[in-house]
C-alpha cells in the first residue's frame, strides 16, 4: 500500500469531490441519465392497466432501474473513496453538518450560497445523503489502513489566498475561479478550498502534538524553571 501523505477535499456540487492535488471526481448527479430512464419507465407503468400483465412488466423494468441508479451511485463512492484511502496516509476535509448543507444553499447576503444549484433541480436528499456516506466510508477506510480523517472548521476556506494568506470575498471572481484581489495568485475556486482545508488539518494537528507537549511532563519542566528563576 502507497501512502501518498495527506490530502485536502473540496465538497461540491458541480464536482463531487476536488483535491488540493488538483485532482478531482465527477458529481453525483452523473447518474442523470440512468434517472431519465427511471422517470419514463414509472409514467409508461401509470399508463397500464393496474395488475394487469403489462403493469407487472413495467413495474419489475421500474425496479430493476431503481435498483441500478442505486448500485452505480454506491459503486461510485466505493470507487472513490477506496481510492483516496489507499493514496493517502491523512486526509482533510471541511467539518460541515452535512444535513445544513443544502438546507443553507441559498446562503447569505454577506455570503452567497456556493450551494445554489443543489437547491434547483438535483436531489437534494440523495446530495446529502452522497456527502455522509463519503465521509463515512472515509473515515472507517482511511482507519482500516491505519491513516487519519481530519474535520476542519469551513471557515475562510473558499476565500484565503494559498500563496499570500489574503482572505476577500473578492477573490472569488465566479463560482469556479480564484483570483486573488492582493497578489494575483490564480487557481480553480474548488482546489484553492482544498488546499486550504489541508492547511487547516495541518494546523489542527500540530495545535494536537503542542498540547500534547504541554502535558504533565512539560507542566514539571516549566514550574523548574520558574522556581529556579
Ligand atoms: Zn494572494
């Protein structure tokens, strides 16, 4: 198993997932097309006689197409998640209820929702539920090989500058591009988040192995000092 250091995620909509490698997953809604079929097979089923012998045909095409759109998304997770396990030794990701998340798209005045498009047209539900069960599966695959899942506050990661820590709203020039308004600096808007959600992890930690430090042992080393000053 190679275990490729740590790694900051980016959560979204118009991609699932954005790592602070640059690299990035498709969202869930990809699965539009299998839910076309879906929608069609039940109209074509609400068109036949009920329990008549072609309502019970349509009926079992609706469910062998519910059951696909299901297993191609878990499929996708499974993918998805496995393969950032196995990469990484530690991995960040923003600490959000996952259930406010759609719920708080519209955002805002002072800070327009990055969660718009959740609200209108895909499944917010299945969203949520897309979102949980990543992380679930991360953090219980990330433990299996021995490395870490890191929760860190959202705050300022979508608009802190990487290359000179400006935080602005006015850095995001759009939803998908990062300009920073002090020095230039560019970068899409969701790998700019991810690389901040690293660096948060990477604060988090180091915060944990000071406080270690200053632990019992370090208690006795400064009250030596202070006794013998
Ligand atoms: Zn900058």
């Amino acid at each position: 198993i190679h275990h490729g250091g740590a790694i900051g995620i980016d959560m979204g909509i118009a991609r699932f997932a954005t790592l602070s490698d640059g690299g990035f997953y498709a969202p869930l809604n990809s699965f539009k097309r299998h839910e076309t079929a879906l929608r069609k097979a039940q109209q074509a089923m609400s068109r036949k006689t009920k329990f008549g012998r072609n309502w019970k045909k349509a009926k079992a095409r609706v469910q062998c197409l519910h059951a696909r759109v299901g297993h191609a998304r878990r499929d996708y997770l499974h993918q998805t998640t496995t393969a950032i396990s196995k990469n990484h030794a530690m991995v960040c990701i923003e600490d959000l209820q996952v259930r406010n998340m759609s719920r708080s798209a519209a955002g805002t005045a002072a800070a327009p929702g990055r969660n718009v498009r959740a609200k209108s047209g895909l499944n917010k539900a299945i969203l949520d539920q897309g979102w949980f069960e990543f992380r679930r599966q991360l953090d219980y695959k990330l433990a299996w090989q021995g490395g870490h899942l890191i929760a860190v506050p959202p705050k300022n990661t979508s608009r802190t500058c990487p290359c000179c820590g400006h935080i602005s709203a006015d850095n995001r020039q759009s939803q998908a591009l990062f300009v920073c308004v002090a020095c230039g600096f560019e970068e899409n808007a969701d790998v700019v988040g991810a690389i901040n959600v690293l660096r948060a992890g990477h604060a988090r930690l180091a915060c944990e192995v000071s406080d270690a430090l200053m632990s019992p042992a370090a208690g006795t080393h400064r009250s030596e000092l202070s006794a013998s000053a």
